[in-house]
C-alpha cells in the first residue's frame, strides 16, 4: 500500500514538474517544413470570425509554403503583450493600442517596414495612418476609423428640424451649432431648449453628446485655433486662450445651454442612446456603425462644427506592426498587404461597418471599389461626404495625441480629470481658465519624466 | 507482531528522517511556489524599481530616482493616498459593524430558520469579485434600480459612482455584499463566548446592554483585532472598482492607490516605476499593520491571559 502511494505521488510530481517546464518553453509546433507566423490581435466576436476567415484565405492561398496562426486576445491584450515581449518571445505581426506604440518602438520591439513596401504604396494610404519612429514606417493603422457626428434623423424629422450639414463646405457655425442642438434639446413636457417653459432639469433628449475625452474635445479644439503643442514644439499648449475659450465652450453647452448631458448624467443613459433618442447627435467614431445598421432607426452622418478654421476630424485607430524578432518579416508583410485588402475574406466587416480601409487608392477614389463596402445599408449616403471627404483633407485631420506625444497615458492622466471637472461642474470662463493653468503646469512640472515628443508627425501642422 | 508486544519506544532515527523527507516533499509544491512566483519577483522587482525600464529587465540603472520622485515630484502620489486612506476609513469600519451587527442577529438562540439565514447572508460573498461589480454597476447607476427604491419614497437619487463626493462612499456600500466571510469569523467567535460568562452577568443584575458591554465585545476583540487587519490590507490594496467602474475618475476622486500603480504598469507601460510604487504600498501597508499590532494591547483581550 505504502508503495503504491510512492509511486503515485513520485508520478503525480514529475508529471507536474514535466508540465511546468512544457508550460514555459511551449511554442506550438511548425506543421512541416514551411514557416509559421504568429499574428495577435483583440477584437469582438465578429472582427474574430473576420480576422480567421481571413487567414483561413491566405493559409490556403499559401498551403506548404507558409501558415498564420491567429492568436484572439480576449482581454487584457496590453498584459499579453508585455509579458510576450518580456519573455523574449514577440508575435510576428500583432495589433498594438495606439497609446502603447511609441514605447515599444523607442525599445526596439517593432521593425521598420519602408524596405517591404511596394513603390509608391505609401501614397495609396490615408496620411494620418501611416506610423512612423524616427523617420521610418513601424505600423499602419489597424484600420481608419475617424471621428464624425452620428445623428439620429429621425428625432430631426419629428421635431421638423433640418439636419445637421455633412459637406466640409456647409459645416455649421458654433451659433449655428448650439442653435441647431437647442431645437433637438426636449424636456419631458415636449418643450425645446429655446421655448420659454423649458425645465432644465428633466430633459429627455439632449441635443448633443460627447464623452470627456481629449480626442473628442481636441476636434472642437482645433477648429477654434488651438492646438496640442506650443509653437516651438517644446510643450503641450492646453493654458492657450483657445483650449481655454473651447474648454469654456463645453461648460457652457452642458450648464448654461444645457443640449449636452454632464459625463455623469450620460451615465445613465439607456442602451442605444442615439436609437432611444437620449440625445439627438453624438460624436462617435466609425467602430460604432456595425452596431449602428443592426438597429431600428435612421443614420446620419455629419461634420463637425466650424468655429472659425473648418470643420476637423480624426482617426483614433489601433496600430498594426511587424515585430523586430520575427524571422520572416517578409512573409509577415505578404499576410499584412493580403488582410488590408477589403475583398479578402472579410468584405462583410468592411461593408457591415466596423473597420474602413486606410488606403484611400482604389478604396475611397475608384467609384467600383468604393461600392464594394459602402453600397449597402450601413453606409447612409452622407457616410462618404463627413467620413472619406474628410480623411482627405490633410490639414482638417487632427494629429491623434498619441502619434507624437509619447507615453499619451501618462499625459491623459493630467488632462482627463481636468476635462471631467470641467464637463461636470457649472464654472465661470475664469474657472475654467484656472484648471486649464493648472493642468498645463502640471504637465511642465513632469514632462521631463514622461519623456519627449515625436516630431515625425508634428512638424507640419502640430 | 513485535509492536503488538512493545512498550512505547521513540521513533527510529530512520523514521524520523523518513518522515522528514516526506515532510518536506509535501511541502515542496508549496515553498518552489512561493520561492518562484511570489518572493523572487518580490526580489526582481526590487532591481527593476532602480532601473528606467519600460517594459522588460533591460532598463538602465539609476539607482534610488523613481523613489526620490514619488515623495518630491510625484503629482498622484497625495491624490491616490488620500483617496485609499479615505476609503479605508470608511470601508473598514462601516464592513465591520454590519457584518458583527448581522452576526450577532444570526447568534440569536432559537430564531426561526436559522440556517437559512446565516446561508443567505453567506452566500453573495462567493460571488466572483468582477461578477459581483457588474451587478452593482447596474443597481447604482444613475437610473438604476437603487435610484428608483430611493425616488419611490422621497429621497433624491445620486450619480454615485460618477459624482467626486459620492463615488468612495458608494464603492465602501457595495463592499457590504463581501462581508460574508468576516460574518461566519463572527459567528464561530460569538459561539465560543462561554455561556456561564453571561450567567454570571445575569446573577449580578446586568441586562442585554452590559451582556453586551462586558461579555460579548471583549471576548470578541481578537478576532475583530484580525479582521480590521485583513480588512485595511485589503482596503489599501483597493483596485477592482476602479478598473471596472471609475477608471479613477471622476476628476481622481476615486484614484486607489492600487489603480494608480496599475495604469502605471499596464497601460502607460512604465514598469519600473510601477515597481517602485509597490515598494513604497509595501512599506505603508506593513507600517499601518505594525501600528495596528502595537495598539492591540491596549484593546485585545486573550483568554490564555497574556495580555489584556
């Protein structure tokens, strides 16, 4: 009996220690003689599925000469991916969050990828998707995803309110703007923002919305004539009259106007905002429009207002990137050209909403392959004129803050509170210029510690 | 055979060392486990704290720097450690008197369905953590249901998780649910009161209140003493809420000390610094701890007479 129980603990523990040591220097192994490369990304349920019929495609395109194996990241990719990297042991290819790919590049972790690129192939794809780390191309954006006002046409049709502009030419003043957001602003008794009994505090469509973050904030910011960074490059610019006249415009359409819900009022907020009518405009980005064409009303598209340098737009995208220690990067391109291809594998994605080419060439400009994706119910027709229109427009894109500033987390944490502080508490313009202050020397005081700028896709416009 | 015969005889050196080895390899799992997973990247994260690195052991050295800038330049550091003491000051106590209060009321001596009781009041604290933080987000939201019970009867509804006032009180309120761990603590401990204690009470003339005063409450500090232990170290290390719910905000009024050290590692990628954040939580913690030990003499009553 005493033996038997040895023997079984003996094998019990060998078995666990032969398990730990597979555990630790498990790879899987290569199926044949021909290459494998690991490709890692996140994504829902739908962009999984897309993302495997795609390399489905593609591995049986190249069957015996070279597999992908997708690796879905359900959670936590960041975590994943630095414990990968720390490891020793990087994807080939793999999605990375816009906000972490400057410290990957200042590392050495990701490959510089201008010697794969076809000629010319630079000048087919959006000027704000292209990722460059001193000079050289380190990622594309995932895919172009930029920033426009969604409205719901059918709050605009009830109230006979005409709808919001989606030509860069028509794009509203902000008294236009903050007009417009007040005829679609009703209370519970049915009054609008500019009737004489309306009650502020219950309303039950708010004209406009917009989370309280930087990007959203920046578009206004831009438009207005601020920008992130000082003129000489040196520093963020948030204590400029314009970020405060913009900030002190926020406050005033959520206290004063009241068409604009504070961040903790949009909180509660019932599933589908814009379909059940909690606010009438949004700012949203194009991930949303999947989401969007599954439900029960109609879909507009608009640009943003122009408060005096026209209406502006950004794509706030995930990167994708070839890693530094893969050992068939040439490969790894082959599967990167082959997936932006919106007739590979996934044109139910493309034309169903969620992802949008990042090469406008042939994509937005050939009238057949635009058709391809956006000829369909998902893409109401003002789609093309507030979305591809205006990622065209170089000097209408804002610069996403994470494309040259580095470590952008680290700067959010100055700025997001200020923001939310703003947004949620009625303030005067001097209250308002004060926390702008205070941010920005916050900023100063730690900018030697949250390291330097990246002028590659500043210098021209900041 | 012959040990039916023996008389009592120590053990053999041989069985001593036999048992000694398996001792040992009982314990083996247990002690690689902590050396390799808990106290060498304890270890690990000591150096890693000196360097500048960002992601990876492959940081320059510089010594004591990160250190020197949480207590000089560090703008978070006041924030986060006001908000978690705050939370702790509010959570501890307020986990602690419901879940005696709630133990006390499941002691009670033939109360109708008993067991039934003590089970429902147990049972929402094995809910996962995140399941459970789901839940609340829900109930509290500002058209939630706990809004709505309290609109029905009159009293206004709160934003609380997004409001600067209300959001450490809230994630304190939703912290009750977990209490079901401390109430069976409780309960074992209300069980071991020796019953002739509250006769004695009774032969002198007290009632419930000095039962109450003079019986249950001492004999029931050692294990409050353990439990406001746990309960701090877990309250500093608060960091669930904020990853699920408030992300810190609104305007930092919930930035845990925990969440900061977080988005320091996981999502600004600074891992060294992260590293020398922990250090100094570690050291905070086991100062708070050793101030709570010292002042357990002066309050915590032992049986075996030790201290009192």
């Amino acid at each position: 009996m005493r033996k038997l129980v040895t023997t079984l603990l003996t094998v019990t523990m060998a078995l666990a220690v032969l398990g730990l040591a597979a555990a630790c220097g498990g790879s899987p192994a290569a199926s044949g003689d021909y290459p494998t490369l690991t490709f890692m990304y996140w994504g829902g349920l739908d962009e999984q599925n897309a993302v495997e019929a795609i390399i489905e495609d593609f591995n049986a395109q190249n069957e015996g000469r070279v597999r992908v194996i997708g690796e879905h990241i359900a959670a936590d990719f960041g975590t994943v991916m630095n414990t990968r990297l720390a490891a020793g042991n990087p994807p080939d290819i793999a999605y990375t969050a816009a906000g972490t790919f400057y410290t990957m590049a200042s590392e050495g972790h990701l490959l510089a990828v201008d010697h794969l690129l076809p000629p010319g192939f630079l000048d087919t794809v959006v000027h704000d998707a292209i990722w460059r780390y001193n000079g050289q191309v380190m990622g594309f954006s995932t895919a172009q995803v930029n920033l426009m006002i969604y409205y719901n046409a059918d709050i605009f049709a009830r109230h006979g309110v005409e709808r919001p502009p989606h030509r860069f030419d028509d794009a509203l003043s902000w008294d236009q703007f903050v007009n417009l957001a007040q005829r679609v602003t009703v209370d519970r008794n049915g009054n609008n923002a500019l009737h004489p009994d309306f009650n502020p505090n219950q309303i039950d469509t708010f004209g406009f919305n917009t989370g309280p973050w930087l990007n959203n904030i920046a578009l206004f910011a831009y438009s207005n004539g601020a920008r992130m960074l000082n003129e000489d490059l040196t520093n963020t610019d948030f204590d400029s009259p314009e970020w405060i006249d913009t900030m002190y415009k926020m406050n005033r359409l959520i206290h004063h106007y009241r068409v604009m819900p504070t961040p903790a009022e949009s909180e509660g907020f019932p599933e589908n905002p814009l379909m059940n009518g909690a606010f009438a405009m949004s700012i949203g980005g194009r991930w949303e429009m999947m989401a969007f064409a599954q439900l029960d009303f109609e879909l507009g598209c608009a640009v943003m207002p122009n408060l005096g340098h026209g209406a502006f737009t950004m794509s706030p995208p995930g990167v994708t990137s070839i890693f530094a220690g893969s050992e068939h990067p040439e490969l790894a391109w082959e599967f990167w050209e082959f997936k932006m291809d919106v007739e590979n594998g996934a044109t139910e994605l493309y034309a169903g909403g969620l992802w949008q080419p990042i090469q406008h060439d042939p994509w937005y400009t050939d009238p057949a392959a635009l058709a391809v994706w956006t000829d369909n119910d998902a893409h109401p027709a003002s789609f093309r004129y507030a979305a591809l229109d205006m990622a065209m427009r170089p000097s209408q894109i804002v610069p996403l803050p994470a494309s040259y500033l580095v470590r952008i987390g680290e700067h959010q944490q100055y700025v997001t509170p200020a923001i939310q502080e703003i947004m949620g508490n009625p303030m005067t313009f001097d209250q308002v210029a004060e926390t702008m202050r205070t941010v920005q020397q916050q900023i100063t005081d730690n900018a030697a510690f949250h390291g330097i700028f990246n002028y590659d896709n500043v210098l021209p416009r900041r | 055979m012959s040990t039916k015969t023996a008389a009592f005889k120590p053990p053999s050196r041989k069985l001593f060392k036999r048992n000694e080895i398996w001792g040992w390899l009982f314990a083996g799992p247990a002690i690689i486990g902590f050396l390799g997973f808990t106290l060498g990247p304890m270890i690990a994260s000591i150096y890693l704290s000196m360097t500048d690195s960002s992601l990876g052991f492959d940081g320059n050295w510089i010594g004591m720097a990160h250190y020197a800038r949480i207590f000089t330049a560090e703008p978070f550091i006041w924030i986060s450690v006001r908000v978690t003491l705050t939370f702790v000051a509010i959570a501890v106590p307020m986990h602690i008197i419901t879940a005696f209060f709630i133990a006390v009321l499941l002691n009670t001596e033939g109360l109708k369905g008993l067991k039934y009781w003590r089970t429902i009041a147990y049972v929402p604290s094995i809910v996962p953590g995140v399941a459970s933080m789901f839940l609340w987000r829900w109930i509290m939201n500002p058209r939630g249901l706990l809004n709505a019970a309290l609109e029905s009867v009159g009293i206004p509804g709160q934003n609380w998780f997004f409001d600067e006032f209300w959001v450490l009180p809230a994630i304190a309120f939703m912290g009750i649910w977990g209490i079901g761990g401390n109430m069976v603590i409780y309960l074992a401990g209300l069980q071991g009161v020796p019953r002739s204690y509250y006769d004695a009470i009774e032969v002198d003339g007290g009632g419930i209140f000095s039962k109450f005063r003079y019986c249950t409450l001492p004999m029931m500090t050692p294990v409050i003493f353990f439990t406001i232990i746990m309960g701090i170290i877990g309250g500093l290390q608060t960091f669930i809420p904020a990853l699920l719910v408030t992300e810190g905000g609104p305007n930092n009024a919930s930035l845990f000390y925990g969440w900061h050290i977080y988005r320091t590692a996981f999502i600004n990628f600074n891992m060294s610094y992260a590293a020398a954040l922990s250090w100094i939580m570690f050291l905070v913690i086991l100062a708070i701890t050793a101030i709570v030990f010292a002042t357990s003499k002066h309050w915590v009553y032992y049986e075996g007479g030790e201290s009192k």
